[in-house]
C-alpha cells in the first residue's frame, strides 16, 4: 500500500479505496461486478475476517488452491506464524489437506465462508 502515501505526498489526495474498481460494469465474465449491498456484505463476510489476522509487517508467501471454489491467500507474519486464509465461494463445504514442510492436515471450509488458519 505504498502508493497511497507516495500519492498523497505528491499532492494526490486518496479518498478511498474499493475492492472493484469498475462501478459501473456491465461485464458478462467472472468479475467483481457488485452493487453497494453486495460490495458491503463482500467486506463484511469475507475480506474484514483477514484483517484480524493478517495485520502490518506481514509478508505475502506462496501459496496454491487446487479446488474450483477455494481461494487462498498466506502471510508470514512478524513474529514467524504463517497466516493461511481461505474463502469458499460455493454453495457446498469444502474439504482440502492444507500442506506444509512436507506434512499435511485435513480440514473443511463451510459454504460461502472464510477462515484463517495460523501455524506456528
């Protein structure tokens, strides 16, 4: 987010920021295309969750999803916890193996949720 700043110290104000940046958009692919409810309950449900967790000095790390419906996003946080979060856009639980250093766990993602896992 250091373009926020650098902006603003050259006399660029920033307002606010948006997950989408086409309000307008009449797009017929996978997109954000949201209304403001939508936009909204999007933050609420699934983006202010990460927040919690994955806070500044944090690191994004490599991470993949081999599920249709499952996105993922990790972090090495400052005090070298891995933060692993996950969003389930479908309709059914999820179940994956979250692998790590060669071993792996089994754990599910209920329908249309979000969760972080933090590992020591």
């Amino acid at each position: 987010m250091k373009f926020i700043p650098e902006s603003e110290r050259q006399s660029i104000p920033v307002w606010g920021l948006s997950v989408q940046n086409e309000p307008m958009t009449k797009q017929r692919w996978k997109s954000c295309g949201f209304t403001a409810t939508e936009e909204r309950d999007f933050l609420r449900d699934y983006l202010g969750h990460f927040s919690k967790f994955i806070r500044p000095g944090a690191g994004r790390i490599i991470s993949a999803s081999n599920r249709n419906h499952l996105s993922t996003t990790d972090y090495l946080k400052p005090d070298g916890k891995i933060a692993v979060g996950g969003m389930n856009d479908s309709d059914k639980n999820q179940q994956f193996q979250l692998w790590l250093r060669g071993q792996a766990t089994t754990t599910t993602s209920q329908a249309h949720s979000s969760r972080t896992l933090v590992i020591s």
